[in-house]
C-alpha cells in the first residue's frame, strides 16, 4: 500500500513548512528505511530518484515499510538556492541531529531527526552535486558502532566509490547519516548527479541502487548484485580550499583520479594573474569539483577522495 501525505511539524517555527510525504508499507514486517531527498532543494537527481522509486514500488513485493520525504528543504528547493536553507543561510546538512532552540534550519534538522531518522532502522539520503558542483557517484557511512552494516549497505547501491567518513579527520560535521549512527542506526549518503541539472543517467544510477540495497535487506525479492570489481573504497575525504578569493580554473574533472602532488588548478586574481596553484595533498579521486570560476576566500574547491584501495568483500 502507497499513502501520500503531506508532512507537518508541531515546533512554532516550523508552522508554515509542508513537505510531500510517500508511505510504502509491505504486506510482511520488515525493516523501517527512511528514505530522504532534497537535504538541499537543488540536487534535482537525486530527488527525482526518490519520487521516482517510490512511484515504481510494488508494495506486494515489499517487506517492511519505507518513509520517503523527496524534499526536505523545500524552501531552498522553491527559491532555487543552491546549499544553503533561504531562512537562515545555513547548510541543513551541517545542522543534524539539530536543536528546536536554534535557527530554522536548526529546528528543521531536529524535526526530521526526532521523526523520520531516529525512529527508522536504516537511513537512506540521496544527494549529488548542487549548482555549481560537478561530481562523481559515491557512496558514504560513518565511522560508528553500525558501521559494518552502514558500509554493507554502501556496496549494495553500487556506486563506483565508497567512502568511510572517521570522525576524526571527516571535513565536515552534522549530517542526517552521522547523526543517525551516533543513535545506532545505519546510514548512508548517496550522491549521483550535479551541476543543478536533471541527469537522467544519474536518476537510473540510484534507481538501479536503491532497488539493489533493498534486495540486500530482503525488503525485496531477488539475490543483491555483488560488489562490481571496479569498485574503491576511499579511507580519507580531504577537501580543498582557496586562501584567496579570486577566479578558480580548474585543471581536472570530476571522477579524474590524480597523483599527489598534481596540480588541480589554479585561482586567479581579476586581472588574469596567478595567486594561487592548487596541488593534490596525496594521491586520490576528484569526486566533486566547484564548477564555477567565482570563488570566496576560503572557498570550497574540490573533494579529493584519498587513500583508495579495491573492494574487500
């Protein structure tokens, strides 16, 4: 059976926020997965996977239930702001497990954590590259106590790189998968798609990925596919920045795999001089790549997926 709903919170700041809501519930018990989308309103790929799977899903087939919200800054998603949540300027995905004494987006991260997150067994959240970012397929889990079953779970979508984000050297901190793993519950990050475009390759892409993880779960009938052969896991995510704001021309492609040392591109002051090479800290994966030449100080070039090694099953 599929139910849509539209999505309410009872926190006073959240009164005018509505977000579409998907219920597919199996005819046998199973797990909860909570599936997310639109974490930041213009990551169209991975959206459009979210309502697109849910649509195809033959609830006959299914055990247990899926939640799936396909946008959940949905403010960011109708203004068309890459990122960031229009209300406030902050990065949702910085904000988990969130706090009701906060901002917006504070309060936001805390409604869907409270909700659809904590009450869950498994977390799904699909991303990809927002406006100006160009990005390869990846997936990412948290170093925590459910981590062998978050990894499992990564290289069952299929994605041509899985990333273990440690807490100790992790570039960034407050996201939907590592709030959920602090509570014990698995979680992976999906990204496909980018530059704030609708990819119908990076829509199949998680498509064929989600259905492959729900196999893995034995949410759906069928053997999973293995690991591909071709697929690396990545130890480090180093991300890269420039000192100075200026005109950023990038020397590598989302995807590219680089050695240390390489250069990855340069920043230019507005008269066309260089201020700044940029060189890979060690030997990795460019899985996302800022795409625009207007860069801020401290601005976020690129994610370089280091320490690459093949798949051990």
């Amino acid at each position: 059976m599929i139910e849509r709903s539209v999505l309410r919170f009872q926190a006073e700041s959240l009164a005018a926020i509505e977000l579409p809501c998907i219920v597919g519930r199996g005819l046998l018990d199973g797990p909860r997965v909570t599936l997310l989308g639109g974490i930041h309103g213009c990551e169209y790929s991975s959206i459009a996977a979210v309502i697109r799977f849910m649509q195809g899903l033959d609830t006959r087939e299914l055990r247990g239930s899926i939640t799936a919200v396909p946008i959940v800054n949905i403010s960011s998603f109708r203004a068309r702001v890459p990122f960031v949540v229009p209300e406030d300027g902050k990065n949702l995905n910085r904000c988990f497990p969130g706090s009701y004494d906060g901002t917006f987006s504070d309060a936001l991260a805390r409604a869907v954590f409270d909700e659809l997150i904590a009450p869950s067994d498994i977390l799904l959240d699909l991303h990809g590259g927002d406006q100006t970012e160009a990005l390869q397929p990846f997936a990412l889990y948290d170093e925590s106590a459910v981590e062998d079953r978050a990894r499992a779970l990564a290289l069952a979508l299929h994605l041509p790189y899985v990333v273990r984000s440690a807490h100790a050297d992790a570039p960034i901190s407050g996201t939907t998968s590592s709030a959920a793993a602090a509570v014990g519950v698995p979680a992976v990050i999906a990204e496909a798609g980018g530059c704030g475009l609708l990819e119908e390759s990076a829509v199949a892409v998680l498509l064929a990925g989600l259905a492959n993880a729900l196999r893995h779960l034995e949410m759906l009938p069928g053997d999973p596919l293995p690991p591909n052969p071709s697929m690396r896991s990545v130890a480090r995510f180093v991300w890269l920045r420039t000192r100075t704001e200026g005109w950023w021309e990038s020397a590598v492609r989302a995807g590219e795999e680089v050695s240390a040392s390489a250069l990855l591109g340069v920043v230019r002051d507005l008269y066309g001089e260089v201020v700044e090479e940029v060189v890979a800290p060690e030997a990795g994966v460019v899985l996302f790549l800022t795409t625009s030449p207007a860069v801020a100080a401290d601005g976020l070039l690129l994610g370089l997926g280091a320490g690459l090694e093949a798949i051990h099953h």
